[in-house]
C-alpha cells in the first residue's frame, strides 16, 4: 500500500497540475449511466467528450456531452427533456448554460439548487454536500422476519482552484438480505460491493461504507484519478473483464485521451483474503495483492469501438507493472511465469440510429491445439470468457422503451490460478461476474419511462451453471480454487460448461421507481426467483417484495 501511494505522491509531484476545468467521477450507477448511454446510442454515432467502455466518467464530460444534446431535435418526448434536465441540474456547475435555481430554497440556504442540499461556489472553491438514505422494507414467502435495509450517510464533492476535484461517500447500513444472498455473502465470507460485515441479529449484516478519490489533470489530455472505489468495463450489465461486484479497493488510475484513442491504466492493491472468528471477518492484518490493468479504446469511424486490455495479478508488488505502457505478459515471462496475467478486447457498434451490439472476450490461457480442439476437445486449459449483447433505444418506435438483450459464458477454470492469492477475486468476490466461471447466462431488460418521473424495469435472468459436492474437489466454477487441484477424475480433456453438480436459476425482478424530487426516489419491486440443482429434492423458490425510499443512493439489484 505504502509503495502505491508513493507512486501516486511521486506522480503529483512530477507533472505540474493543469489549469484545466476539473469534475469528480460520478459514482457508476447502472440507472444513472443508462440515462447518459441511450442517448449516444439513439444518435447512432460515438459522443465527442468520452469513451464509455470505462466507467464512471467524469462529472464535466458528462456535461459536455449534454451541452451537445441541448439543441438536437430528436429529444422531442416529455420524459427525454425530463432525463435530460434531471442530468443537468446533477452537474449543473458545469454546464454552459446553467440551470436555474430552486423557486424554493430551504432557509434561503439549502437546495439553492435542485441537486444540491447545500453548496457553495466562487473563484478558489467549490463543494456540494448531500445527505445518503435508503429505506427499504419487505416480505420474503416462507420467511417471518421481514428484509430490509437501513442506511444513512453524507456524500460531498468539489474542487479546488478549478484543478483538483475530489469526492468522498460515507454510509453505515443495517441489512437483512433476501435468503439466496445472505447465503452467498456467508459461503464468500463477504457481502458482495461491501466486503467487511459483522452480524446484526440473527441473519443480518451491518457494515460501513466509506469510498473516495481526488482527481486533476496532468496535462490537457492525461487526467489522474487516486481512489478507494471500484471500476467497470464494458457496455454491458454485467463485465467478463472487470466489474463492480467486489468490494472497492484502493487504486491510481491514468487515463490519456488523443484524437481518437483513449488508453487508461489502473494500478490497484486488493485485499486477497480474509481472517475469520466464529465465521464471519475479524480483526487482523489480511493478506494483500496487487492488480494492474491497461486498455487501450480506439474509435474507428463514427460509429464502432473497440478496445484492447490486458490485467496481471500479482500476490507480490513488482515495480515492473508499474510501466504503463509495456506488454505485461513479456515482464511476467521474464519474471519466470509467476503471476496471472489475461487479455482480450471489448467492442460496441452503433450500427443503426438506436441499435447497438457489444461483447467482450477475455483469455485466461492460451494453447493452441487445445484452444481450436487440435489435441482434444474441451480442455481444462481452454479457459476464456465471452459476452455479446445488443440494445435498442426506443424500441418499436415507441419513445423511452429501451430493450437489452445480454449472454455471458465462462468456460471452467477461467479467473483461478495455480499461486495463492492470485485469482481474479477481491475480498472473497470475484472482479467479474458474481457465478464466478463454469456458466452460461442470457439476461433480457426492459426499460420504460412512460411518464417523465416514473422509471419501469423488467429484468429476466437464466443461468446455467456447475457447483462443486464438496471443498476437496474443483469442478471449475468456484475462482478462490487451485485450478491445478481438481479430483474431479476428468483429466485435461472433456472438461465442458455446466460440470458437477448442475444448477439452473430462473429468475424475473419488476421495480418501479418514482423520483419525487432531484435524487430522491420511491421503489418498489417484486423478485421471484427459482434454482432447480441435481442435489435438491425440489426447487428452492423465492418470492420477494419490498418498498423502498432512496436519497443520493443507486437502487440496490439482487440480480444473481
């Protein structure tokens, strides 16, 4: 840790901080961010002001990017000037034209701006302080005490001297989760996007929540960002490459835009175990490992994206993958082959006015005659990730109904290693997607906004997958395993999708979200969920309702 932040100190030291206009990053919120991306998608050409295959962005890009929407024609129904207006006001300090202020401010004091429940604004600095609620309650058939979630907090961001931006989250929650994650934060020992819990009741979780970063420009086309958050790539609702179902970990992010090629790297410390008491995390110095990622986006045309990446994880910090812009598998190699290192590329075509498709592809391992089944068919070091997927904005014709249509498959193996503390987890969570590997999904989504405040989703999810009988034996699925220690009596070969003990999960969540004011939001959803699996004597089946009130808080999915 110590050696990261030397690394950062020593790179703000280095280069002089640009005089240029500085935002925060906008924590990433699928809702939030599908809002900004339906847009771009619907004019059927890249936007001038950022690449979306890595999120979040940046508060004064997204407001570039609105500044160009704010004369288009095509933003002609009730709800795109509401979306549109609800994105201004949340960034409206950067805006060129800035939105009005509240008809009705609190004290003369308090949400001068629609946005903001108290800022303030001159030459030197800038700060927006908001106060962070969920509230949420509901029933789950078969089960008496009732779900909830209970979290208060405080989010502030701002800047100084128009050069260095900064964003701090804290929240403290009490959870009693639906019954399937309960139990997957208990077999992980972590609570997916939180990590640290202690037990509140007899099935709750309670944890604190504390993310943050600062952010400036080195040069007019570099801009660094040093945080304690999470990143996602990709277009898609989920990531095969890196995603935000893990805890958030500390990290430097460089990202360098020219012409059009946008190449970021993130340097990262990661926890790579946990200590346990009693079966849930306890006090200790916990084993750490270091995690370094660079992807390069290339625009070819106006319409198509694609970006090449490469990760390594590490169980030891290596000065070498500090180089940004070097081949990490050439300094592994020279290293002698001791850490994790994957690659591949992701892509999103805007083909059509309101269409798009997107995929990714990750490489775990590469043998030739095994890959292209020269040597045999289906071999345990065919390890690799895919995703494709399609959107369609406004779909039939008909205004604000957006639908997405996803499929994910990794092979077994994929994300294990062979080394302790290398696999592609973060505090006992995998870094992509939460079945880890060993799967197939297919996800649709269905977005409608028939009236300018109400938000209506519907999201059907299938997976496919393989579980292991017992800890001893690796079927492939589970990514905190040895892949050399299998006892499967497989062998290299024949080692297909779905091994061990087959698993199907049906699963339907409906939510409609009314935003009352800016950021403050009622939900209410219904889940139901269905796991047939070769070991039960019957499906397990959930049915979950709850009623939710959210302020400054993305609305939470329980969507695996």
């Amino acid at each position: 840790m110590k050696k990261n932040l030397l690394l950062a100190f020593a790179l703000f030291l280095l280069f002089e901080v640009q005089s240029f206009a500085q935002g925060a990053y906008a924590p990433f919120d699928r809702d939030y961010y599908h809002l900004i991306e339906r847009y771009e998608i619907r004019q059927g050409t890249m936007n001038p002001s950022f690449h979306t295959g890595f999120k979040p962005y940046r508060r004064d890009q997204i407001a570039a990017f609105l500044d160009s929407l704010s004369t288009s024609s095509k933003l002609t129904s009730r709800s795109d000037r509401q979306n549109l207006s609800y994105l201004g006001n949340d960034n409206w300090e950067f805006l060129n034209d800035e939105p009005e202020d509240s008809k009705t401010p609190i004290l003369k004091t308090f949400y001068r701006k629609p946005a903001d429940f108290f800022h303030y604004k001159d030459s030197i600095f800038d700060i927006h302080v908001n106060p962070v609620l969920y509230l949420s309650g509901g029933i789950e058939q078969g089960f008496e005490d009732a779900r909830f979630r209970n979290a208060r907090g405080i989010e502030l961001r701002g800047s100084v001297d128009n050069k260095v931006a900064f964003y701090t989250y804290l929240t403290t929650t009490q959870t009693l989760h639906p019954s399937w994650v309960g139990q997957y934060a208990r077999n992980n020992g972590a609570v997916p996007g939180e990590g640290f819990w202690k037990e509140y009741g007899a099935q709750g979780f309670g944890y604190f929540s504390a993310r943050g970063h600062i952010s400036f420009n080195i040069t007019k086309h570099i801009e660094a960002q040093l945080g304690h958050d999470r990143n996602f790539v990709g277009e898609g609702y989920r990531s095969m490459i890196l995603s935000d179902f893990s805890n958030p970990y500390l990290f430097l992010k460089l990202n360098t835009k020219i012409w059009k090629f946008n190449f970021t790297n993130v340097f990262s410390q990661m926890t790579a175990d946990v200590r346990y008491n009693r079966g849930r995390p306890t006090d200790g110095r916990y084993p750490q490992k270091w995690f370094s990622h660079h992807r390069l986006g290339i625009n070819l045309g106006k319409k198509l994206n694609i970006g090449i990446f490469e990760s390594v994880m590490a169980n030891e910090f290596d000065w070498n993958y500090l180089n940004p812009v070097i081949f990490y598998r050439w300094i592994e190699h020279q290293l002698g082959t001791p850490d994790k290192v994957m690659l591949g590329f992701d892509s999103k075509w805007n083909f059509s006015p309101g269409m798009q498709l997107y995929g990714q592809f990750a490489l775990d391992e590469f043998v030739f005659g095994e890959f292209f089944g020269i040597d045999g068919k289906n071999s345990l070091r065919n390890k690799h990730s895919i995703q494709a997927g399609f959107k369609y904005i406004d779909a039939f014709k008909i205004h604000n109904l957006d639908l997405q249509l996803e499929f994910n498959q990794a092979r077994p193996y994929t994300y294990q290693e062979k080394f302790e503390h290398q696999s592609f987890t973060n505090y006992r969570t995998p870094l992509t997607h939460p079945s880890g590997a060993n799967f197939r999904e297919a996800i649709a989504i269905l977005r409608y906004q028939p009236i300018p405040r109400l938000y209506l989703n519907a999201t059907g999810i299938y997976q496919f997958f393989g579980t292991d009988p017992n800890n001893e034996t690796n079927f492939g699925g589970n990514v905190l395993k040895n892949r050399l220690v299998t006892n499967t009596g497989i062998g290299l070969f024949g080692n297909v999708i779905g091994q061990g003990i087959e698993n199907k999960i049906m699963m339907g969540t409906l939510n409609a979200s009314y935003m009352v004011k800016q950021n403050v939001f009622v939900d209410l959803s219904h889940s139901y969920r269905r796991q047939t699996a070769q070991n039960l004597d019957a499906a397990r089946i959930s049915n979950v309702s709850q009623l939710s009130l959210r302020m400054n808080i993305s609305r939470q999915d329980f969507n695996y």
